[in-house]
C-alpha cells in the first residue's frame, strides 16, 4: 500500500486542487487512509487526475495501476463500474495517432490472470480486453494489420502462461483470426486449437 502514502501526500500538498472538487479530494483523503483497497470512485478520481496529465496515451500512472491492481486483486473479479474506469486509461478507438502501448496490453492480461476464473466478471470485461489487446497487435506502426513474429511470441507466452484459455482470450483469439491480414504460423495454430476445441 506504498501507492496511499505517495497519493496521500501529493494530495495534502495540493497537487490535485486543479483538477479535483474539494468534496472529492476529502473523499479521496478518506478512503487513502483507510486500509482497504481504494473505492471505485476513489479509482475514478485518480482515472481523472492521471489522465489530465497527459498520461494515458504513453505509459500508465504506477500510482492509478498500483490501485486498480490492489481493487481487482481483492474483489477478485470485473465490475462494470471497473471496466468503465479502466476504459479511461487507453486511447479513444478514433484517436488514431494514439497507440495501445505494450505496458497498457500488459497491464491488462495482468488484471485478466487475476479474474480469470470468476463467473462474476462484468460481460463488458471480456468484449473490452480482446478489442484493445487486438488494438495493441493490429494498428502499430511497424505492422499495420499484420501480426508480426515479435507479437506472436508475446501474444503466445501471454495466453499460455496459465496453460488454458480463458473465455477473455477465446474472445480475443477468433478476432484476430478474423482482422489480422497475416500472422506467424505459431499463432495462426493456436487459433485453431481454440477452434477445434470450441
């Protein structure tokens, strides 16, 4: 909970005054200080803090990640209210000279291994992860539309990192199947797999 203390202090020193409503920050203070994981709306106001400075299009706040993390860790499953704050942290679909960078892909099969197995996560979650992921893979600049061998390998150690398909990456995998103009034959295997098991 190391991420409270440096929170709790920026905003004691008036760091978010800007950007959050005096009623906000007191509730922000409040639930920092508590032990728990941070609230919902707590993850929100940092969402609106972090993403005012410029950071959602390049690498993600530790602090906000640091939070999402510890939230997701301890319900063990996808909110809609979550998925909607987490939203927030990746660029707009029509944004197209903002990317989905690698720690953003990587932040969210971290948050998937967390979930994984819970029948409580929000439909939302599912529909979300494979657009962006599919994103991050397909409109990079180095290989627009193509999955290249680098993505293949990480797309792959990624997915089978848990040795199974969750029902995120059973909807990621057939979406690439279907958008990726070309792709490694590891990969174009694995969707094949999932395919004949389906």
């Amino acid at each position: 909970m190391d991420y409270k203390k440096k929170i709790k202090s920026q905003c004691e020193k008036g760091a978010f005054s800007a950007t959050l409503k005096p009623a906000e920050r007191k509730r922000l203070l409040v639930d920092i200080s508590d032990s728990s994981p941070l609230s919902i709306s707590s993850i929100g106001y940092l969402t609106k803090i972090f993403s005012n400075d410029g950071i959602k299009a390049t690498i993600p706040n530790p602090l906000l990640l640091s939070a999402i993390n510890e939230h997701v860790a301890h319900r063990g499953c996808m909110s809609a209210e979550l998925v909607q704050q987490i939203k927030k942290l990746f660029p707009a679909v029509k944004a197209t000279t903002e990317k989905i960078t690698r720690p953003l892909a990587d932040f969210l099969f971290d948050l998937n291994e967390q979930v994984a197995n819970s029948e409580e996560n929000h439909p939302s979650w599912g529909a979300f992860f494979a657009r962006t992921v599919s994103r991050h893979l397909l409109e990079d600049s180095d290989s627009p539309n193509e999955i290249d061998d680098e993505e293949a390998n990480w797309l792959i150690e990624r997915i089978l990192s848990d040795g199974q398909y969750d029902y995120v990456e059973q909807k990621l995998l057939p979406l690439l199947g279907r958008r990726a103009k070309k792709m490694p034959e590891s990969l174009r295997f694995q969707i094949e797999l999932l395919d004949g098991a389906a």
